[in-house]
C-alpha cells in the first residue's frame, strides 16, 4: 500500500487480507477477514456481508460502526441485517472499534476508553497518536481494503452505526460531503462535547483544547455543514438507560439540524432498550433507507 501521512491519500492497490471465517447466510456469505493496518498499526478485524448479487458485478456498500465494547462480531451475528442485505444486494462492512493489543498502558484499564472504544476520532495525544487512527482507518485505509479485495462499487457507500458507532457514522458523513449516499444511527452519542462518555474519550486522545473536540461532534459539524442534501435517519429507544443518563442527547443534534435547516428524522420507539434487541427491530428499515439512496 502506498500512503502518505500529511492529508493521507491512500491508493487502491491489492491489499492482503486473510480469511478467517465463512458461513452461508440468505444466498450470500458472511465472512471475518483480517489485515495488518498501516493507519493503526496492528492486525484488524473486519466482518462482510458479500450478498448473492456480488458473485455477479459490483453492489453498492454499507459500513457499520458498533458501539463501546464491540467487535465486530456484534453486528454480525445479533443486528439481523444480512436479509435485507440479500434482498436490496448491499455489501456490508462492520470493522472492529479500535485497535487491539498495542501494549499501551492503561489501553485495558476501563470499559469506556481504549480498547473497544476507538470513539472513531484521531487521537493527538503522545501516548494514543499512533495507534488510535480510528477515524482515517474507517473513511480512508478500510475503504481502500475493501475497494481493492471485494466486488463493491466505491462511489455507491453509506454509513451507519449504534451508539459510540452513531457518533462514528454522523460524523465520517458530516465530514466528507458527497462521500456517502446517506447515514442512519441507532442512539448515537450525538453530543460527545457535552456528555461524560464524550468528555472522558476525547479529553483522553485529543487532549484539553476543546475547540479541537468540535471537529469529531455531530451537532457542532452539523453547524458548518455544507455539501449535498442529506437524509439522517436516527432510531432511539424511549427504555434506554443511558438517554436519561444524558450520554446520548438526540435532542440537542435535532436543535443543531433545526437551526442549520438540515432536515433529519428521529424516532423514539416506544419501550426499547439500547441492545441489539432494539437494532434488529428496525434494522431493515435503515437497509431501506440505504437501499433508497445506494441504488438511486
């Protein structure tokens, strides 16, 4: 792979990726591949969904980011989402959610910070700069990956997302103009600046300048916003421990979109939780809206 680290352009050469399971499911596969990343120095994870439709040409593509403490082995096996995959022919990726085993102290310390919460930004401080790339692994490196090894059409890619993933999906979408079709979040962290999951992650990996925070908030880039017209489907559960906990904060992203007149559509289920329980109940719902913007 050739790249170049001052604004990274990363060229669409064969990559290695070696496979590490494969199972049949709803006339397509589901597989894990795993790859050593340049942006995070270390082997990564990957999950596809490949469905019937990639064995005869390219099919547009969905990322999946998960929330705190996933794998991405979480999305694969509980969200439900490779039938309507199979039947709208969307390729979906779900990577891993930060590195792993990079020997930083205090990396495993807490649930909430390090491994298994990459929060999806670029981390500025010493300790965590090297590895916690997270954000360009998941816009530019894995993209790369899979634009060179599976039957995806690049310019046909959306985002999505749950929780710390919802956060990841506003804001790789908010960021890049033009660079996917459409987003949708199941009760992300719409406020990471101002709730204590947020403050703790990016206090950690980018340190105590607030101002920079702004760049990695979906409510503070909604603001600033320019690009093509959006579709913003959000799915939050009315049962979610952590809404009243203040982690998630829809509200303050609907106000953002207000104020910016960008249109954006939130949902509160009656009674849901914020588990995969939640997420599979609507999960083809949000392949629809994908499905309704992919293959425009």
């Amino acid at each position: 792979l050739a790249s170049m680290r001052a604004g990274q352009v990363w060229k669409t050469i064969k990559m290695a990726v070696s496979e590490v399971s494969s199972n049949k499911m709803f006339g397509g596969f589901q597989k894990v591949f795993s790859h050593e990343s340049t942006e995070l120095k270390c082997k990564m994870n990957f999950a596809v969904y490949l469905p019937p439709q990639a064995e005869d040409g390219k099919c547009p593509v969905l990322y999946w980011l998960s929330g705190l403490t996933c794998t991405e082995q979480n999305f694969t096996t509980k969200a439900c989402a490779q039938r309507a995959a199979s039947e709208n022919g969307i390729i979906i990726i779900a990577p891993d959610t930060s590195p792993r085993g990079c020997n930083i102290e205090g990396e495993d310390d807490s649930w909430d910070f390090g491994t298994g919460a990459g929060f999806y930004v670029n981390a500025t401080e010493d300790k965590w700069k090297t590895n916690y790339r997270m954000y360009s692994y998941v816009t530019e490196e894995l993209p790369s990956v899979v634009n060179s090894n599976f039957p995806v059409d690049p310019v046909r890619q959306s985002v999505s997302g749950h929780s710390m993933g919802g956060h990841g999906a506003l804001i790789c979408y908010l960021k890049n103009p033009g660079k996917y079709r459409s987003v949708s979040a199941f009760a992300p962290i719409c406020n990471p600046i101002s709730c204590p999951w947020g403050q703790k992650a990016f206090s950690g990996y980018l340190g105590s300048n607030k101002e920079s925070w702004k760049e990695y908030d979906a409510c503070e880039l909604v603001k600033k916003y320019q690009g093509p017209p959006v579709d913003i489907l959000i799915d939050q559960g009315t049962a979610d421990n952590f809404l009243p906990a203040g982690q998630l904060l829809p509200d303050n992203f609907v106000a953002a979109c207000t104020e910016s007149k960008v249109p954006v559509v939130l949902r509160m289920q009656e009674g849901y939780d914020h588990s995969y329980y939640f997420m599979a109940s609507f999960m083809d719902d949000h392949i629809k809206h994908h499905a309704k913007h992919l293959k425009a």
